[in-house]
C-alpha cells in the first residue's frame, strides 16, 4: 500500500493516464455550457460574476484612455507654451478642456472598433494602440480643415505632440494596468488551466514561452502528444496522447486546449474543437510559418484558383516611403532631445582613453555593400589587431563574437554598452540613408564571413540601430533564433510595429537584458 502511493506533484505514467474512464462515466467539476449554444437572458446575463468583472475591466480600461488622452492634450500644449511661447500654461489648461471631450469621443470609439477593450487574452497590443492614435490624429486633422477651424491653431504641433504624449501615456499606464491586475488575477488563482496538443518538440517550445512570462493568464497543466511513440517533455506533464484527451476534458479542470503543432491533422482537430466547443472549452492555435507570411500575402484577382502574392520586404514603394519618412522625423528628434547626452559622452570618451571619439566600424548593409556604422569608440586603440587572440574565448554561438568581459572594452565603453548608448551616432546613419530606425543589426565583416546562405537573405533590407534581437532577449539568444526573429520582422512590418519595438527597446535598455 505503502509503495502504491504518490504525490500529486509526481507526472503520471502514460499508461495510468490512458486508463481513465470514458467520458460518460467522468462526474465534471462544473457544469458543461456548450460554446455554441444560446447566451443567458438579460437578467441573469448582468447577474453573472464574469459579466461584473469584464465591466470593471471595460471601465477602467476606459478611464485610463479618457485620462490619458488628456494629459496628452494638455502636456503638449503646456510644453509648448513654456518651450516656444513662454506663455501661462494656464490658458492652455482651458483649450485643453475644449478639445478634449472630442478627441476622448473618437478614441474611444477607435479603440473599441480595433479591440482594445476586449479580453485580456484577445487584446492588441502597443503596435496597435499606436496606429489607434495615428488614425485619430488624421480623422482630427481632416475634421478641422474641413470645418474650417484652422484659424484655432497656430500650427499642426498640437496633432503630432498630442500623438507622441498620448502614446507615452496610454502605453505607460496600460501597461502598469495589464501587470497589476495580470498579478491579481493570478494570485487569485484565476490564471486558465490549458493543455497543449501536439508533439513534444512544439510544447515543450510553447510550454517554454508561457513559463517564462510571468504575467501569463495560463497555466499548462500537462502536454497530450500525438502519439505513443513522442518523446516525453520536458517543460510540463505527461498527460497521454490525442485518444486520451475526451476524458481529459470531461474531467472539468481545463480552460483551454492549445494544438501547438503547425501540421497537426485537420480531422483530429476539427474532432478535439467539436469536444472542447461541447464541454465550454475554448481551443487556440499555434500559427505556422506560412499562416505568419499570409499577414503579408496579397490577393490576385481573376484566377481560376484563389492565389495570394507573399510580398517582398519593404525595399522600394510606398511602404518604404512610409518607413523613411518615419525614420527621418523620429531620428532627428531623438538626436535634438539626446544631443547634450551625446556631447557629455563624446567627452567622457576623449578623457578617458587615447584614440578618436567615433569608431567607424565597416559592415555590410543593404545587399551585402558596406558602409562605416558608427560607433562611439567603446575599446582601445588596438582592439581589433587582438582580435584574433581572443577567438578561442568567444561566448556566443553562431556567427557572432561576444566575450563578457572583453579585456579590449575600457571602463567608459563598459557603462556606454551596457545601456547601449554607444550605438547612438548611428543615428547619423539613419539620416545618411544607411541605415534605419529599426531593422536587422548590421554585423562586423569577420560575423559576416561566416555567414550561412539563408542567413544573409535578412540583407534585404536596411540594417536597424535597434530591432527585435534588441526587445527579445539581447544577447541571451541563439544565432539562429536571432535571424529568425529578422525574417519574422520583414514579413509583418509595420510603423506601427516599428513604434512598439522602439518603446520596448528602451526597457530592454535599462533592464540591461543581456547586453555585453
């Protein structure tokens, strides 16, 4: 008897699992509510305790936005008045408050029609609250001019100002609001129970993710596999294969169902959806490679079978317009807000150790054509002649060279990486047209030599002074997992998603996420 015990933290054998009874004979912990079928009525609809907390959701959601929006109004006027004009700010508190309830009305709006009310697990993220705010600052524009109200404003700053405060504010406070109450919820133990579907290789890499995101609403409770014959994982339980997972779910103790492989058979998916749909149970999907591409995929018309055009990167058309347009305004502000920064660097460098403040690092960029990446000069003068005594103690994997403690980098270059502000003259790159705001890091010629064929196809486009590497774990991350996230970035571009990698970046950058 004694030995026949286990704890209930012990993985269970597969075949104890696959012993579990059918679903007719499984009492559920809780009643099944068919997804499908009717919702309540009214009365018991306001009655229900999920509909008292998606209110307060919705409320506070709300109220952060109407506040926000704003301060936004009213920092942008007051900056100016105290920046350009010298003017009371107290006068503009009172335009401020006029234009205010319209500007609030049409956010609302905007932000409700993109989602951005919905639940925790459906709602957009930064990417589109900032193309939320776009939209409103041209509705607002088109609104004025066409009402002929331009005489209000001594000139468009109140538009883009208000943009670029109302995005520091709705992303600053929505993102403290998605932490607290991730937090709450979570010590409440209102986190979904999940299983994941599919093989061992694709869970264990889903399971992974979802462990390390201390604010995820999920909880995975196990993995079922596709089959007998799958390895066991390593990130969760062992909860039997797919023949297991009706029982599975008739026990009552599952949210969610989670199929992480891209390639998992249509007819058992469509089955475990029917169960799960039948017992309350919501399904999701891991996106494969190609359903990530179609996000960039255009339709041609006029064929005997629908076909979609996967589109190249941004290199050339409207969209490149677009980005350089972007990247010509966001750099030059960000060199007139840092430039006394910049100056007090330059004479820490000068100070501190022989050699010229700018360090002209040459790299290929844009089809493999170099150009000179600047740098302030972070190691002495002799850095690269030791290059090649220092190969054997290289850290990183891959292509790259890192060490941690380079004995090339001098204590002023130390504390100017680890905060990344060594990176900053690229800047100048970006209006040189070299390089661009956010995109693929360009990489020294000797990390270019040894370069992979595939891994030069992220080439393509203009090399980025921050990127996804940068907001996705720095220098913590594999060679290859690096690139990846590169082609990921070229197929679902976007200003807006430039916008978000740029506002992660500077936590990144503070966080000091595995820089060296």
């Amino acid at each position: 008897m004694h030995q026949a015990h286990h704890s209930p933290d012990a993985v269970p054998d597969r075949s104890v699992t696959r012993e579990l009874p059918p679903p007719a004979s499984v009492t559920p912990l809780r009643p099944a509510v068919d997804i499908r079928a009717k919702r309540p009525p009214a009365l018991m609809f306001l009655l229900r305790r999920d509909t008292i907390r998606h209110a307060m959701r919705l409320l506070g959601l709300i109220a952060i936005d109407a506040a926000s929006v704003y301060a936004a109004i009213f920092t942008a006027l007051a900056f100016k008045a105290l920046w350009f004009e010298g003017i009371d700010p107290g006068w503009h508190a009172h335009q401020a408050r006029e234009i205010a309830p319209f500007t609030i009305l049409v956010v609302l709006l905007n932000f409700a029609r993109m989602g951005l009310y919905g639940r925790r697990t459906e709602r957009p993220g930064l990417g589109r609250i900032v193309t939320g705010l776009f939209q409103v600052m041209v509705v607002s524009m088109v609104f004025v001019l066409i009402n002929g109200q331009r005489d209000r404003f001594s000139s468009y700053y109140i538009f883009y100002g208000t943009l670029i405060f109302g995005v520091a504010y709705i992303g600053v406070l929505r993102l403290a609001y998605e932490t607290i109450s991730g937090r709450l919820l979570k010590s409440a133990g209102q986190q979904r129970r999940a299983i994941l579907v599919g093989t061992t290789q694709h869970s264990d890499a889903i399971a992974s993710a979802l462990a390390d995101d201390v604010d995820s609403a999920i909880q995975v409770t196990g993995v079922v596999t596709t089959t007998a014959r799958e390895p066991r994982p390593s990130k969760a339980r062992a909860l039997g294969t797919v023949a297991d997972l009706p029982a599975l779910l008739s026990a009552g103790d599952i949210d969610e169902v989670i199929i992480t492989d891209p390639a998992f058979p249509e007819e058992q998916a469509l089955e475990i959806v029917d169960q799960a749909h039948r017992l309350g149970i919501h399904v999701r999907v891991a996106p494969s490679t190609m359903e990530i591409l179609v996000h960039r995929a255009e339709f041609l018309p006029g064929q005997t079978v629908p076909l979609f055009e996967l589109k190249p990167p941004v290199t050339e058309g409207l969209d490149f317009a677009i980005k350089r347009t972007f990247d010509l305004v966001m750099s030059s502000l960000i060199l007139l807000v840092l430039s006394p920064l910049g100056l007090a660097m330059a004479l820490a460098v000068r100070l501190t150790s022989a050699g010229p403040i700018i360090y002209r690092s040459r790299r290929p960029g844009v089809g493999g054509v170099p150009f000179d990446c600047l740098k302030f000069r972070t190691m002495y003068q002799d850095a690269d002649i030791r290059q090649s005594e220092l190969e054997e103690l290289n850290e990183a994997g891959g292509a790259i060279f890192k060490m941690r403690n380079d004995p090339r980098v001098t204590p002023v270059g130390r504390m100017l990486r680890r905060l990344s502000l060594d990176e900053l003259p690229q800047l100048l790159n970006v209006l040189r047209g070299e390089m661009s705001l956010v995109g693929p890091r360009p990489l020294p010629q000797r990390d270019y030599d040894r370069l992979e064929e595939w891994h030069k196809k992220r080439y393509l486009v203009l090399p980025g002074v921050t990127g996804l590497w940068q907001v996705s774990g720095r220098s913590d991350l594999e060679f290859d997992d690096m690139v990846r996230l590169d082609f990921l970035y070229l197929e679902r571009w976007s200003v807006s998603l430039d916008m978000s990698i740029l506002v992660k970046t500077i936590p990144a950058v503070f966080g000091r996420r595995g820089a060296f």
